[in-house]
C-alpha cells in the first residue's frame, strides 16, 4: 500500500488550525483535533504533534491527501510533500484538495514567515500536489507561495492543478525556487493574485512550467511584461498565453488566454505582437 506523507508546519499563535475532508462551517475551536469539527467525527489517523511541527500522515490512494469542501481552514506555515528516498519505480505524492471553503495559510497580519510550499523540502526528496477546484486560498506572510521549493541537490517537484476559485498571494507566486527543485502549474481556471511572479529562480537541474488555458488568469502587481517575455521565451510558458500591463487590470500585469473570437479576429501573428506589447 503507498504512504502518502502530508507534513504541517503548525508554528502559528494559538488558533491556528487545519481543515481536510468535510471541515464542518460550525466547528467548535477551529481546532486540527477536535473530533467534532469533521463531518464524519473522527480526526485523520497518525497524527504525531511535537512542540513545534505536526506531521499528518496518510496511507494509501483512496484517503489521499485533506479536502477541503467547506468552511474555514487556517495554518501559519504549510508544507506538502510525500517522501520519495526509498528506492523503487513507485513514488508518492502528497496531495491538498481545495473545492469550495477558505484555506488561509502565513500570518493574518502578513508580518511575519508564514508560507505554502507546495513540493517543499530542505532535506529529503519530496513531491506535493494542489488542486484547487473551487473556493479561496489566502497566503498571507512575507514568505511566498511557492510550486516546488528545495535545493540544489535534492529532487523535489510541486504540481499545481488549477480548475477554478481564487488563490491571494501577498508576496510571491513562485514556480521552482531552487536549482533542484521542479515545479508545474497547470490552470484551466480560476484566478491567482500575487504581489510578484517568478519562475525558476536559480539555475539549475530543475525545470519549470506554466501552462494556462480557458478562463485561468494571473494577474500580477506592477510592470512584469518583460520578465514574463523572457519565460515565454524560454519555453516556460505556452504560447496561448496574453499578457499586457496596466490594460485589464490597472497597475497590474495579467496573463490570460484570448477568447476565440479574438484569436480569429487578430491571427497569430498579430496575437505575437499583442503579447509584446509593453
């Protein structure tokens, strides 16, 4: 049977909680343990908490990763990762599944570290997996939101799985922040706001992908044309993608795909020269 490794960071103020599968919307303390705030009443097993982190860890496909359907769901720093040392052709997959409610993750007061990484690890091989299906995700802190974060030597990948729903980043959307580290953000839809935009920070082994299609956007703070130019000129971005600076969205950079009646009208020719537009 495969062991999926969901691993909490829960360095938060008191109060600080996490959802997964039915959060019930009337829970009693927003607590991660408390029996009474899941649907079915019973906490997912092998909790083991320490003074400083908690680790959740899930054992086989059919459980997965927390869902979160409804309500609110709260973390001061989040990490996402199942464990991939063991040798062998079958690696696991840490998984969040977000359909509708509100995950907030990083310090409500977006002064301190708090963050979400999604394929996170500074000392062992991890892969992790979002799907966002519907409902907010809130990542507050000064540390980023980050799609595959590690380092050098380490292999760690991060997916992001995108239908629909709203993802607020105060600082930076990252994908791929290490020169080991891969990440993937796959969008069909929804909507992510960042303060900044990066993509494979370092140079290195790992590799890097954005792909958008339907009604997905990303819209950015400030001027990012030229550097979101130089990722589509690297191939880390489809070529789908429009992009302009302060025309859908004021003082913001937004990526988006055309609707069709556009991509007839201009040609793609002339969607290239859209898509240079500073």
């Amino acid at each position: 049977m495969k062991k999926f490794f969901i691993l909490f960071l829960l360095l938060a103020v008191a109060g600080s909680a996490w959802a997964s599968n039915d959060w019930k919307t009337a829970n009693t303390d927003n607590a991660w343990f408390t029996p009474t705030n899941w649907s079915g009443g019973v906490v997912p097993s092998r909790a083991v908490e320490t003074n400083t982190r908690t680790y959740q860890t899930l054992f086989n496909t059919i459980v997965g990763g927390p869902v979160i359907n409804s309500g609110a769901a709260e973390s001061f720093q989040l990490e996402v990762g199942g464990s991939n040392d063991a040798v062998g052709p079958t690696k696991s997959i840490g998984t969040v599944t977000i359909n509708g409610g509100t995950l907030t993750t990083g310090s409500l007061d977006n002064l301190r570290g708090g963050y979400f990484r999604c394929g996170a690890s500074s000392t062992s091989n991890r892969w992790g997996a979002i799907y966002m299906n519907g409902g907010t995700v809130n990542v507050g802190g000064v540390e980023p939101f980050t799609v595959g974060w590690g380092s050098t030597t380490l292999d760690v990948r991060g997916w992001l799985y995108m239908t629909a729903g709203t993802i607020n980043v105060t600082n930076k959307f990252i994908i791929g922040n290490a020169a080991g580290a891969s990440g993937y953000a796959d969008l069909d839809g929804g909507t992510i706001y960042a303060g900044d935009f990066q993509m494979k920070v370092t140079a290195g082994t790992g590799t890097v992908s954005l792909n958008m299609s339907g009604d997905a956007e990303i819209i950015i703070t400030g001027d990012k044309t030229a550097l979101v130019a130089q990722y589509m000129d690297n191939g880390w971005i489809n070529e789908e993608v429009l992009y302009d600076y302060d025309g859908r969205n004021p003082g913001k950079t937004t990526l988006y795909i055309p609707e069709p009646a556009t991509l007839c009208l201009l040609g793609f020719g002339a969607l290239s020269l859209l898509r240079r537009k500073r």
